[in-house]
C-alpha cells in the first residue's frame, strides 16, 4: 500500500485530494495544524494524522520520517488564502520561508515525490506577490534537486467560498475582469491529476510545471451561458466591482495593505495574463482537457443545483 502526505488537508482542494486518494486505497497522512479542524477529513475515514506547520520545520522533518515510508507528498497549503485567514492568521511568511522548510524536510526524508500545487503563469507575474511566491518555491525545488512536478493551476469555478453557487442561485454570474478571458479548472479535476501524479505517473514526467485548466479560456459572459444551458434558465453575467470603483483600486490597495494582493491579481487577470500559453503538456500526461460545459455541469450536480 502506498503513503501519501498531504499538506493542506484540510483546505478545499485538499480535501478532495485526500477522498481521491482514499478511494484509491492509499494511506494518506494528513499533515495539519494544531488547531485545524479535522471534523471533515476523520468523516472522509483519515486516521493518520500529524501535526505539521510550515513555520515549524522539526514538525515538517517529524511528519516525513516517522511511521510507513512516504511516496509522495502533495502539498495544496497555502498561507494567504482567505481559509487560512479565517481559520487563524494570514501567515504569509509559510509561503516562501515554510515551504523552503518544507522542500528541506521532503529532500531529508529522500521523498521520490513532491507534487506542488502552483498558479499558472506564476513565472510572469513578478508584481502579483502570492502568485510570485509559488515561482520562488519552484525555483527552491530545483536548487536543491528535489524531485518536483508543480501543477500551475487556473483560477477554480469553484472559489473557496463559493461565492459563484451562492450568486448562480439568484441568477447572475459574477465576473470580475469583464470583457477579459480567462483559464479555469474545476478543483476536482486538479485534484485527480494531483492525485495521478503521486501515484500513476511515470518518472519522466516529473521535473517540469504543468499547467492545468479547461480547454479554452473563459469570459464572464461564456460562463453565464454555460450555467444558462446546464440549469435551463437564465443566468447573467454582472461585474462584480463598478467601473467607477476600478480605476481606484491601486489607490486604495496603497492605503490598505491587506487588499494590495487581490488588486495586483485582478488587474493581473484584466490584462489577459491569466492565461495558458501551453495546453499541450495537460492533455499529454492527463488526457483530454475538461471543457467548461462539463465542468460547470459537474459544478452543479455536485451542488444539487
Ligand atoms: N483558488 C484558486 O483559484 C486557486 C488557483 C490556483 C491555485 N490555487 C492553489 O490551490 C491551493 C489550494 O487552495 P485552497 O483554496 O484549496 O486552499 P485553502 O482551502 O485556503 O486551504 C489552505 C490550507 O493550507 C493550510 N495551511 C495554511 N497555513 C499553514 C501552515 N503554516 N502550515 C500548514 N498548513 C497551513 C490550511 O490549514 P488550516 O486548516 O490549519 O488553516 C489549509 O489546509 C493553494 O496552494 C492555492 O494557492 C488556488
């Protein structure tokens, strides 16, 4: 039986990884924080648990070398997310100097495997600092030479909040860079190639990024369609901030510091950046790429719509 590590558990996308990888009859060991709340991943049947911060590197070299060897790692944490925020702090620091310590715990444990779950484009956004973090914790998995595949994902239909089921249900879609397209993935379908990638990929595919999304890039409009076709009535596509508001952003980002990496993604994303330049290297180690009809169809049956 093969372990699996994964840090993040308890995140959205962590979650599914661990159901995944359950089901495919692997222990996982679920790497968590003192005062995470595991009410969800014992429910899934986790019995392994360790506790493991990023800003605790004895926690990190612990959690790799006592008990079954680990085959891989999948590490979906994150220090900026608004889960991380509302669950305790926002200790951006975990996602440069924590994951350093973790990459150094991976390489101690000699693990064959660390599969990292990066933002595509991450190598072109020097201005967006969460989006930069992920390219400095690549840059840190090749110096030290630990066998690495980074998994740059799209933006996910399904926010962390899912504030898109709660507008979808009043019949609008809320876009945030009208007019602009952009990469999507349905976080599930991340999570399956996270999940393949630990366990079914040869090694050959392992030292590279990848980028993840859907087959074509969306807009606003073109996912309110696609919400309008699957639930059969309409959905529209409303911006979500006013174009009286937008133009003030960088001003109000200066004064509230907290907002400064959400403004950076956004006008990131209204430039055109968030987009692949490369589906190929997806399909080529994980088939077909999911279309944007399946996934939002599979977005609303998950949800009952
Ligand atoms: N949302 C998107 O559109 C998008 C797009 C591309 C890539 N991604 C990436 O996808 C990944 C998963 O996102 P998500 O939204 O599923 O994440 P999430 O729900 O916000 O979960 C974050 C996870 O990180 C853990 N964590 C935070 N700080 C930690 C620390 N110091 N030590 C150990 N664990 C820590 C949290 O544990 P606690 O429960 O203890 O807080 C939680 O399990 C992230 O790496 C994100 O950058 C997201």
């Amino acid at each position: 039986m093969k372990t699996v590590a994964v840090m993040g558990a308890s995140g959205t996308l962590g979650t599914s990884i661990v159901r995944m990888l359950l089901d495919r009859g692997v222990h996982v060991r679920a790497l968590v924080r003192a005062t995470t709340h595991r009410a969800k991943l014992e429910a899934l049947g986790v019995t392994d648990f360790v506790v493991a911060d990023l800003m605790d590197p004895i926690s990190l070299q612990g959690a790799l070398t006592q008990g079954p060897r680990i085959d891989a790692v999948i590490s979906s944490a994150a220090g900026f997310t608004s889960h991380s925020r509302r669950t305790k702090d926002n200790d951006i620091r975990a996602d440069i100097e924590g994951y350093r310590h973790w990459v150094d715990a991976a390489k101690i444990a000699q693990v064959p495997r660390f599969i990292f779950i990066s933002i595509l484009e991450c190598d072109k956004a020097p201005n967006v600092p969460h989006f930069h973090k992920k390219r400095l914790t690549e840059q840190y998995l090749v110096e030290k030479q630990q066998p690495y595949l980074s998994l740059r994902a799209a933006a996910f239909l399904d926010r962390p909040r899912d504030v898109v089921a709660e507008k979808v249900k009043s019949g609008v879609f809320p876009d945030i860079a009208p007019g602009v397209a952009m990469d999507m993935i349905y976080s599930p379908d991340l999570a399956r190639y996270a999940v393949e990638a630990a366990l079914d990929l040869p090694d050959s595919a392992f030292n590279q990024c990848i980028d993840i999304c859907c087959d074509i890039p969306a807009t606003g409009p073109m996912l309110a369609a696609a919400f309008t076709r699957v639930l059969g009535r309409p959905i529209v596509a409303k911006p979500v901030f006013s174009s009286l508001l937008t133009p003030l952003m960088p001003l109000i980002a200066k004064i509230v510091p907290s907002l400064r990496d959400g403004v950076a993604v956004l006008f990131w994303i209204r430039k055109g950046g968030y987009v692949t330049h490369d589906r190929q290297t997806q399909e080529k180690w994980f088939g077909k790429l999911p279309t944007i009809e399946d996934s939002v169809t599979r977005y609303c049956q998950e949800r009952k719509f």
